[in-house]
C-alpha cells in the first residue's frame, strides 16, 4: 500500500526541521527524513546559531536547548604571517535576552534537541535514511525515492532542506551543481581546553562568550576566505573556510590550511594546552550563487543551504536564514492547502515573502560587496600584510621626524592599496564639504 | 600532527561497500588532479598515473565532486547511518 502524507521534509537541519514543527503545529501529517543517525551527526558550522526566527518559534529557548555560550564579544583580525591588527566591540546588551540573539552550539547537540521539538509536535521523524530521488510525475513533484526498503513515500508537497550539496534538486534537473566560486569549503577543529584556562584566556566568564573571525594571508594563506575561533563551555571551535575557486587556483593542500592558521604567533598562543577533539569539514554556499530562483516547483520548496541562503560577509550568517525560509515554507504550504493547490504558482508565495524579508534583502544587498570582493583577491593577500606593516612603521620608534614617515606610508597606501586609498579620499572629501 | 592521527579521534562506522568511484578511464587524461589537492582528509592519491581512493576517512563535504570536472568521480552519501557521526559538529 502507497503512504502518502501532507508532506515530506528533507533534512532535519535548521531549515527542514523548522518547517517540519511548524507544519506538525499546524496538525499536518508530516515525515522529516534525516541520513545521519540522527539529526546533527553530518552537520558541521562555525559555532554561532543566530537565533531571531528561533526564539519567535520557542520563546526563551535557551533555557532548555543545549547552547554553550552567548557571544557577548566578537574581534575582528587582519593577520600577516607574523602580525596581527585588530578590533572588537563588547556590550553589556548582549549579555540580557534575547543575548542579541547569538549562542555558540555544537550542531550535533543542538539538532538533535530541535528535532525532538518537531517530533514533539507531532512530525514523524526518521534518521539513518538517505533520500535519492525525488519523484517525479510529468511537471509535478509528488514524492521521494528513500534508499531503504520500500522506500517510496508520497506527498502533495515535498521541502528538499538537504543542505549546501542540494542533490536532490540537482538530480531532478532543477539547479546545476554548484560553481566554485559560489561555494567555500570550511575545516574545522574542536580543541578541548579547560573552562577556567579558557576563560580567564579570553577574558570572559559565566555563560559569556566570544567570536573571533580572522582574515589575510595568516588566517588563509591567500587564499578567498576567512578563519574563525569561537568559545564554548570547554572548547575552542576554530576552523578555516576557502572559496573553491581560489583553492582549485592556488593549488595550496587543504589539509594544510588549518595547520597553517593554528601555527600563526597569535593564534598559537590562544589555543596553548588545547587538545584536539574532533577534525571536521563542510562546504558552505558562498554569497553569489543564482540568487533566489528556482526555488518552488509544482510540488516542491527548497530552503535553507540547499537554496543557498548564507551570507558570508561579517561572519557566517545561515543559521536564522535557514529557519526563516523553513517558516516561510511552512507558512506558503498552508496557504496552498487551504486551497488545494500546491502548484508553482501557489507555492511561489515563499519565494515572495523570502525576497522581502531580511534574508532576501541582505543577500541581495550583500552580493554586491561579494563580486566586489571577489574581484580584488589582494584583500585576502597583500593587504592585512600591508596594513600590518603601516601599524608596525606608525607605532615604530625610532629617532626619525613622523611627518617624513607618514608621508611615506600615505605613499605606499597610494600605491598598493589604490582602492583602499581612494575609499578614504572619498571619505575625506565627505567630512570637508 | 597528521591527518590520520587527526581522523583517529573521529566517529566513524565505516560501510562495507564504498560511496565512492573513479572511472580510471576518465581520471587518467585529467590534466589537473586536483581531487588529491583540495579534499580535507587526503583521501585521493596519485600512485604512478593513477588516482586512487580510500573512502573510510570521508567526512562527506562534497569538495572533490565540485573538484572533478572529468566526470569521473560517481559521488553519492554513505547509506543511512554509515559514515562520520560527529559528536562536536
Ligand atoms: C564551516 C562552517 C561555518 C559556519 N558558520 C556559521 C555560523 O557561525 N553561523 C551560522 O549561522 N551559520 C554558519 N554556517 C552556515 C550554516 O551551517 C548553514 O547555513 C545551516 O546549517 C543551514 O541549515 P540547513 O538546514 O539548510 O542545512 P544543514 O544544516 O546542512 O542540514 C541539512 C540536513 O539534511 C541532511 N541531508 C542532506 N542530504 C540528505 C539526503 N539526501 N537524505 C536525507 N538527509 C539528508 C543532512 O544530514 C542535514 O542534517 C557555517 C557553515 C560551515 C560549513
């Protein structure tokens, strides 16, 4: 006998799990197929879980899920091979609910409590189970293909939240595989350190935490992308991430690029005596990508990392961006149901509300940054070096007049960071009119 | 530290029958063999002229399928439940 349901998820990540709660909520016959023995166990991310969308769905939701630590701090590096430039900002706001809305978590932790809410609510969830195929009837999606035994399970509407590798869509022809430079490859490591050690190291206590993002040639030996530390109760998540492109370009190893960033002077010394936990990598959809099409089909959404809803300008930010288009999902099948049709058409009430709200908007604001960044690879490489070398030649001292020195150094910025420098004549121009 | 001393810390239950393939006779005009550069673990090494595989250590990013514009690698998941179970993810 054929199973049919109201709908089928794919992925019980932060996007597929979202939508599978909201549509169980609803009184929805719901299956979520996760290929992970459970949820979490095939999921790796930098460490914040941006949680807005979250606490709207689950009100003080820190106060039951398993989170490690609030970031109450972030710094910002420009590391040189030897050097390091940096800034942070800390705020005492961010140290009361919804604590800015950002925890550091362990994905296979995390996951797995947020499933359990789906399941809670009535959503029928099912681990250890890869999905192969969507099924496919002339235009319409009406299924999908379980790599199991009478694996065949239908429903009016299927959500493909399998993640930044989309295969589903992919294999039914619906997007392309994905271009290296739209997506980057992050490696990761968790490094044990105990809680007083790393507490009084970065200088926090309590539940507080901090987020440290990295960039130049020592956080990525010059490759397109950018290295990260994060805090949790009794560890370090530190990791690198590179744009494909650049590392199929520069030909460097990537079992070399942690190795690389963990040897730099500075980064040595935060994580003394830490011991490695676990040796992680992931690949993350890097800003650019064909933004925001091809999202519904007669009977199917794609949300989250599979539609490749990350913005990866600041920091990586994908976690809210996943569960805010599974809501928006579950929200547009809703209206379908009522009524009845869950063709392209119907369903394109996501995409609608995905491009109006935050997600859409940041994306497409931020794209422009992407391509700009893109095309000036020198600010992954000369540039943290130079600027650490202007920091190094204005705080030098020496008997020598600073007026000849920085006359000099406004030189070389004219000359090797000619964007750099005529950002600021921009600026300057500005503050005189 | 190594990578194998790396990968030894992690969770893995490893399948019998492999995720992963190379069609030699696709792999072997492949001007770039960039497959034995970008993978996280090193699970691909050039022996002679011949790229070969080992996919215990897989940590299933998907890097080496973007990798191979031959058309020689057939990339798919583990079965259900096989493969890297990360426990600090
Ligand atoms: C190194 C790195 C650092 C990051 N840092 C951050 C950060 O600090 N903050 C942040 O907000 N975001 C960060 N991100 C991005 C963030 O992880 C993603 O945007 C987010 O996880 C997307 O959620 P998702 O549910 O769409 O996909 P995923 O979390 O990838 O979930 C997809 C789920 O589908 C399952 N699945 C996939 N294919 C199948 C299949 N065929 N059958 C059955 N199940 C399947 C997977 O096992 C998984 O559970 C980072 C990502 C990486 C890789």
């Amino acid at each position: 006998m054929e199973e049919k349901f109201d709908a089928i998820v794919v992925g019980a990540g932060p996007a597929g799990t979202t939508a599978a709660y909201l549509l169980a909520k609803a009184g929805l016959n719901i299956i979520l197929l996760e290929r992970g023995d459970y949820p979490g166990t095939k999921n790796v991310f930098g460490g914040v879980l941006y949680s807005s969308v979250l606490n709207r769905l689950i009100p003080n939701f820190w106060e039951e899920a398993p989170v490690e630590r609030h970031v109450s701090a972030r710094q910002w590096y420009l590391l040189s091979p030897t050097d390091a430039l940096s800034f942070g900002f800390q705020s005492q706001e961010f140290d009361s609910p919804p604590f800015n809305n950002s925890f550091t978590v362990l994905r296979s932790q995390f996951d797995r409590w947020y499933a359990a809410k789906a399941e809670e609510a009535g959503a029928f969830l099912i681990t250890s189970t890869v999905v192969d195929d969507l099924l496919i009837e002339g235009e319409r999606v009406v299924g999908v293909r379980a790599r199991r035994d009478e694996g065949e399970l239908y429903a009016d509407v299927v959500i493909a939240a399998d993640g930044v590798n989309s295969l589903l869509a992919q294999k039914a022809g619906f997007r392309e595989e994905l271009k290296p430079e739209a997506v980057a490859l992050g490696i990761k490591e968790v490094i044990a350190l105990p809680t007083a050690v790393l507490e009084e190291r970065f200088h926090i206590s309590g539940d507080r935490g901090l987020a440290m993002e990295f960039f130049g040639e020592g956080a990525t030996k010059g490759l397109e992308g950018s290295a990260f530390l994060y805090t949790n109760k009794d560890s370090l998540s530190l990791g690198v991430t590179v744009v494909l492109k650049s590392l199929f370009e520069k030909k460097e190893k990537s079992v070399e690029l942690v190795e690389h960033f963990k040897s730099h002077p500075v980064v040595k010394e935060l994580i003394k005596g830490g011991e490695l936990r676990e040796y992680q990598a992931h690949l993350i959809p890097y800003g650019n990508r064909t933004l925001l099409t091809g999202l519904c089909r007669d009977g199917l959404l794609v949300v989250g990392d599979a539609a490749g809803l990350v913005n990866p300008t600041l920091y990586y930010e994908g976690t809210n961006m996943a569960m805010a288009s599974g809501a928006m999902a579950a929200e547009a099948i809703l209206a379908a149901r009522e009524e009845g049709d869950f063709s392209q058409r119907s369903l394109s009430r996501y995409q609608q509300r995905l491009e109006q709200s935050f997600v859409g908007q940041d994306l497409t604001q931020y794209r422009g940054l992407g391509r700009l960044m893109e095309e000036r690879p020198q600010l992954y490489t000369s540039y943290a070096t130079l600027l650490c070398r202007l920091a190094a030649e204005f705080l030098a001292v020496r008997e020598e007049p600073r007026g000849m020195r920085e006359r000099a150094m406004a030189g070389r910025v004219q000359k090797e960071m000619p964007d750099l420098w005529e950002a600021w004549q921009t600026v300057r121009r500005w503050y005189e009119t | 530290m190594e990578i194998a001393d790396k990968l030894a810390l992690n969770k893995f239950s490893v399948d019998t029958i492999p995720h992963l393939k190379i069609d030699q006779e696709k792999c072997h005009p492949c001007p770039h063999k960039n497959c034995t550069l970008v993978c996280p673990v090193s699970n691909y090494t050039q022996e002679g002229d011949r790229v070969v595989l080992s996919w215990e250590g897989c940590l299933e990013c998907g890097t080496c399928r973007i990798a191979c514009d031959q058309g020689s690698l057939q990339w798919q998941y583990p079965r259900g439940g096989f493969g890297i179970a990360y426990r600090l993810g």
